[in-house]
C-alpha cells in the first residue's frame, strides 16, 4: 500500500507541469553516451514517447559525429578538425548524410514507432526543411583571426516550419538529422546543437532540451560546487566572453542563446547518461541539470 501511494505522490507532482506544458512544443537534442549506452537509448525513446502521449508536442533533432567518424576510419579517410569543426570534403559529407539520414535517423525513428509513437525521419532536403550556406572556421593565430574554407560544413540560413507543423499537427514526432542543403542543391553537415536552437527559435518552442555527457554548466569546471543551475541570457553571454565556459560547451550555451533570441521559452542543459533524465528536467520542482533563460 505504500509503494503505491508513493507512485500516486508522484503522478500528482507532475499534474502541474503536465497542464502548464500540454500542446507546447519541444526540442530535444539527442547526442553524447545516451546515442550509445543501449540502456540509456531505451530511456531517452521512453522519455519522448511518454511526453507525447501527456499532450506535448515533442521534436528530435539527434548528432553523429562519433559514428561519421568509425565510417571514415573503415573508409580509409583520416578526420581532421579545425576550430573544433570536422574538414569536410565532397566525398566525406556523402559519408556523413548517409551515416546520419540512412542509419541513425532510421534507427531512432524505428525505435519511436516500436514503443508506440509515430515518427517521421527528415533530412534538411525534405520540403528544403534546413536551408543552409557555407560555414567558414575562425582560425585565431600570432593574434590575427582568418577564416578557413573547411568544405560542405554549413550553418542555417532558414527553417521551413510549415513542415513541422504539419507533421506535429497531424501527430507524429518530427526526427532531424543535421544535413542541410544549399542553393544548389549541395549537402552541407551541420552542427546539431546550432540546428536545435534554429529549429527551436523558429517555432518559438517552449522548451530546447540538451543532452549532453556533463552536469550541465559549472563556474569553474573543476570545482565540483560551483555548479549552476540557472543562467540568464546575458550571464551566459559574459561566461562565454570571459572565457568561464569553453570547449565543447560553447556551441550548447550558444544554441540555448539564439534559441531564446528566437522565441523559445526555456532552455535546459542536462546530462544525459542519468536515466530518464528528460523527464527529470520537466517533471519534477527541483529538475537537474542547467537552465538558461531570458
């Protein structure tokens, strides 16, 4: 009797967030240990599945890089990386398109249908859903910055939010690979986070929820307690021009702040390698992880 008025304590601690966050849209990036860990897999399609059938509106938008990676390695091409960005010619983003739209994108959509949900598969090509251009890597060098021609890297120049809306409207979860495509018709990879929070602010979403393989945001990384769990836009605007946030974590904050610029309500920051972590963050008072806000 006591397991089971525990489990009602809990349904009725997600009552409130359940009405406030009903027909609102949401954006999850799904990346890091939770793509690969199967354990993990299966509680982050749970945790979307469950946020459907609760009213949400949800959208994925998933990486890949480490598996673009393994491919290129049996392909004999070596990855080289500027600025943080993977050198991308010709024959290496007909490698990423096909890893990420023919494999990873297929996978998570299977996984969705499996538990109950009915998801789609997109690319940037479907309905020019991620119009993109050239993205050139800022090269600081003996105090001078350049900008390199890194190939078929892209950043996005529109989202075409008809699309989605249909898509979500009609009740299926929308799942975005990062491939864009230009105005000739050129594939171009794409960051994931940067796609996320252009996707996000074009649909003034309620929510953008990253999943990483970090706590979330810390003032000094090293000093376990000066973990952050709440950052305003301009805070994180001055951690990044202070250099306080750096590395892998810049394009995450990034996203969440031109997310936010866009229209998106919230962004969140969470470590994907707890499980059920999504549900975490929405669902309960405390959350975990760190949320950046306006």
């Amino acid at each position: 009797m006591k397991n089971s008025l525990e489990t009602a304590a809990v349904l009725i601690e997600t009552l409130p967030y359940m009405q406030d966050f009903y027909g609102k849209t949401v954006v999850i990036k799904y990346g890091g240990n939770a793509m690969i860990n199967s354990e993990l897999k299966n509680s982050v399609i749970q945790d979307i599945t469950l946020l459907k059938y609760v009213g949400m509106r949800p959208i994925v938008v998933h990486g890949g890089g480490p598996e673009i990676t393994s491919v290129l390695n049996k392909f004999g091409k070596k990855t080289e990386f500027i600025s943080g960005l993977r050198v991308t010619d010709e024959e290496t983003v007909s490698i990423a398109e096909m890893v990420l739209v023919g494999k990873i994108n297929t996978e998570i959509v299977n996984l969705l249908n499996r538990h109950g949900s009915k998801a789609v598969g997109l690319s940037g090509k479907d309905a020019n859903l991620i119009l993109a251009k050239k993205h050139f890597a800022e090269v600081h060098e003996n105090g001078r910055v350049s900008m390199v021609d890194i190939g078929f890297v892209g950043e996005v120049e529109s989202i075409n939010t008809n699309i989605l809306n249909t898509l979500i409207d009609s009740g299926y979860i929308p799942v975005i690979a990062p491939i864009g495509v230009g105005k000739n018709g050129e594939s171009y990879n794409i960051n994931a986070d940067y796609v996320a929070g252009e996707v996000a602010g074009a649909l003034g979403a309620e929510k953008l929820i990253m999943l990483t393989d970090v706590e979330g945001i810390y003032r000094d990384y090293q000093d376990k307690t000066s973990f952050i769990s709440s950052l305003s836009l301009e805070e994180a605007q001055q951690m990044i021009a202070q250099g306080s946030i750096g590395g892998g974590m810049i394009p995450k904050v990034e996203t969440c702040i031109k997310a936010l610029q866009g229209g998106t309500g919230k962004t969140h920051i969470i470590d994907g390698r707890q499980p059920h972590s999504i549900l975490l963050e929405i669902f309960t008072s405390q959350g975990i992880g760190t949320q950046v806000v306006k």
